[in-house]
C-alpha cells in the first residue's frame, strides 16, 4: 500500500478508503489511486484484513485422500459449490493416505485460520484437534478418539446386497478385491461380504479374500492370480472393493477362459457402457451434507455430534449376472 500511495501521491488513509470504497474521496484522487494498483498489480490481502478487524477469513478447508479419484473430486466439488454460496473459497489438499502427511496439512490449514475444516482421515487417531474450536466434519470414514460430525455411507449394507446378488445366482466361490482391512471402509464392505456368505451358510475361503489392493494396476495383478488357481478353487464371482479394484478386474477379465460375474462397489465412468454392475451412491451427496453440517455449527452453539450416513443402491447392468461356469 505504501508503494501505491508513493505512485499516486496520496496518504495510505486514502489509498485504504479507496480499497475499501469509503466516501470522502474526489474522483479524481480516486482515479490515481486506482491507475497505481492496477500499474504495480496491488492485491489486498484479506486474509491478513479480516484478522486485523476481528472477522472469519470466510474459508473453509478439504483433506481428502486423492483429489484425481471420481469419488473424491466429486465430494470436493460439492463442498466447493456450497462454499461459493455462501462467500466462502475453499482449499484443497490431498493427503494420499498418509497419516503424517494428514496432519501436516491439517496443521497448515489451521494455522492459515479456516473457518471449518472437513477431512477424510488417513489416521489412526484424532485426539489432536480436540483442543481446536472450528467445526470439523468426517467425511467417508469416523474419527478416533475426537467426538465429531461425520458423513459416512452405507458401506456394510452395500456390500452385503452385492454379494447376495452374486449368491441369488448360484455363486458360492466368490472373491473379494479391497483395500487393506485397516482402512474403515475396506472393513466394513469386508464384513458386509462376510455376513452375506455367512448368511447363506456358504463359507468363507480365506484364498478368495484379497486385501491390500490401493489401485487398478495392483487389482488387476490379484484378480489375474485368482484366474491362474485349479478350476475347483478359483472363484466364479468377483466382488470389488471400490471403482480403482473395478476397473483392474475388468481388465484381468478381458483375458478369462470363461466370464466371472462381477460387481463393484462404487459407480465409475463408462461403467453402463461396459455393462458393470455396481453397488452406487451420491459421493456429491457426502460432500453437500459436510457442508451443510460445517456451516450449521458455523451458524449455531450446537456441539452435538452427528452422523449422517448416505445410501447406496445396486445397479444392475449385466456382469453381476453372469452364472456359474
């Protein structure tokens, strides 16, 4: 501002009553002032403004796990919009599934004072916000040892109807493709997949349970090692932990002797192209209702927890049908 106030040869007092568009200015003045903010591209920084006068920075904050990932992008994009609405910008971050790297970025995020922080947490525990007085909201997995708002889906029960889609067609050798059993998620489509098979009094075979899968490449590796089992072990179905496990299993099965059923959890796109049963939901969704959730404890002395959980539907499309062979 001084250098603004040096080219236009005015006080600082005028050059803020002209950032700010207060009265008592000539035009003139005004003028001048505004010809040396546009020359030495002067940006105000409101951030540093808004502490000064006491007020929010009117931002909000996103850890999530991949931002290149369909169903995170859409969660950010969802937070982005609700954000816009109100006036506030949003900062992204993706923490990659590291539980340092989470903190880290969380850690930064507060200290550049957001409002609201949302995040899908890669740690194990969360006790060191507990002390910190902004809204947090979970998204997609609950927090530990931290009382919070969260957004979760109905992992278990979309699981299990996937699996008992593939048992309502004579399959009994299903495997599984997820992600390690660490992550909330993976454990509780794990256990969805379990009470299903256990359900139908058809047992569980610990070699067609294979975990550990983060992306298509590594799927596509596990489903290829199903495919090279004897004919009496290898799996006639295949259930996919989420869209990165779906994709690699399609491409594992462009080269099958004979086709296996698959589901997936998670819609994905091209997904009705290639006629890919999937167990879908509204990630949008998630990122609305932690949105909505951030700026009510915004608006209100409120400090119950809550937890919203979204559904999820089958969609039938044509590979989780195909029967036993």
């Amino acid at each position: 501002m001084r250098d603004v106030a040096l080219l236009a040869g005015v006080s600082l007092k005028t050059v803020s009553r002209v950032i700010n568009e207060e009265p008592g200015v000539a035009t003139a003045t005004a003028e001048k002032v505004e010809a040396a903010i546009a020359e030495l591209r002067f940006q105000r920084n409101d951030l540093a403004r808004s502490l000064r006068q006491g007020r929010t920075s009117s931002t909000l904050g996103l850890v999530i796990e991949d931002v290149s990932n369909p169903f995170y992008s859409a969660i950010a994009q969802a937070v982005e919009s609700a954000a816009r609405e109100r006036g506030y910008m949003l900062i992204t971050a993706s923490c990659e599934e590291d539980p340092e790297r989470e903190k880290d970025l969380v850690m930064a995020l507060l200290r550049r004072r957001v409002d609201a922080l949302l995040l899908v947490p890669a740690a194990r525990d969360h006790s060191y916000l507990a002390r910190d007085q902004i809204p947090i909201v979970f998204l997609d997995r609950p927090p530990h040892g931290l009382e919070a708002d969260c957004v979760l889906l109905d992992n278990l029960g979309g699981a299990r109807a996937a699996v008992e889609h593939l048992l309502a067609r004579g399959h009994e050798r299903i495997a599984v493709i997820a992600d390690p059993d660490r992550l909330y998620t993976a454990h509780e489509r794990l256990s969805g997949y379990r009470q299903a098979l256990e359900a139908a009094g058809v047992p569980v075979r610990d070699e067609l349970v294979r975990l550990g899968s983060h992306d298509s490449s590594q799927a596509e590796a596990v489903v290829r090692e199903l495919l090279a089992l004897p004919a009496d072990r290898r799996p006639t179905a295949l259930f996919a932990g989420n869209n990165r496990n779906t994709v690699g299993a399609l491409r594992a099965l462009q080269q099958a002797e004979r086709p296996l059923a698959l589901v997936g959890f998670d819609d994905f796109e091209l997904a009705d192209l290639l006629g890919t049963t999937v167990v879908r939901h509204d990630s949008g969704s998630m990122g609305a209702h932690a949105a909505a959730l951030a700026f009510e404890r915004l608006d209100s002395t409120d400090q119950t927890p809550r937890r919203v959980v979204v559904p999820t539907e089958l969609i039938v499309r044509g590979s989780g049908e195909v029967p036993p062979s």
